[in-house]
C-alpha cells in the first residue's frame, strides 16, 4: 500500500511519493474513467474486483486514475494477479508507485490519482483508494 499523508502542497507531495522512476513515465498515459470505479462500503474506491473484472496493469505503464472520493487520495492499496481470475496478493515498490506530478499534471487531487506499474510484469489489479 502506497501511503500519502496529508500534505501541504506539491513539494510535501513530492518528497513524500519521490518522483517518476524513469523518464517517460508521463508518457502515454492510459485514462480508466469513474465508471470502471466504485465506491465501496467504508467509503473507499475500488477500481477490479476481487475475481474478475480486474484491471489490465501492464509493465512500465502508468494510469490516471479517476474516482469519486472528491478529495485527495491519502492511501493505495494494488492487489494484483497474473491472471484475471486468479490468486490475488498485496503490491509494493515497483508495481504500484503514486507520481506526484507528471509536467505540470498534479497527480494526486480530489478527482485523479496517477499510479504507475514500473515492474517489469503484466498484472491484473484491484486498486482501492482511500
């Protein structure tokens, strides 16, 4: 789980979350809209099920990820399989890192966080966002 704790601005942000791990990381961006999202019973978004659908995370691509908490996100959570309906376990480090800027994007406010899968493997997900 990529934990955030609540800052008081981009340079806070930044230092907390480091930055973009290689330098296209802002490059190709891959949107997943609010409707693949859900809010879920603690008031958490989740974006994957816990079976299928789950969300296709490919090596060294990075998402914008939409949702609906209408704050800033302050926690993470990646589950991740190999396949869509298979076993499903907790990620971190390279698989699940949060950019906090890409240019001049700000990649952690009240309605997107950017995520971004810098290992080297393919993955299904499960994000759930606090």
């Amino acid at each position: 789980m990529t934990r955030l704790a609540p800052l008081a601005g981009a340079a806070a942000l930044a230092a907390a979350c480091g930055t973009p791990p290689e330098q296209d990381a802002c490059v190709g961006i891959v949107d997943v809209s609010l409707a693949q999202g859900r809010r879920g019973p603690d008031g958490e978004w989740i974006v994957g099920e816990w079976t299928s659908p789950r969300l296709h995370w490919p090596a060294f691509t990075t998402f914008r990820v939409r949702h609906g908490l209408n704050r800033p996100v302050t926690s993470v959570e990646c589950w991740a399989s190999f396949t869509t309906t298979g076993a499903i376990a907790k990620q971190i480090g390279s698989v699940c890192l949060v950019i906090p800027t890409c240019g001049t994007e700000q990649g952690v406010t009240d309605s997107v966080v950017i995520v971004r899968n810098s290992g080297a493997q393919d993955f299904w997900t499960r994000l759930v966002l606090r």
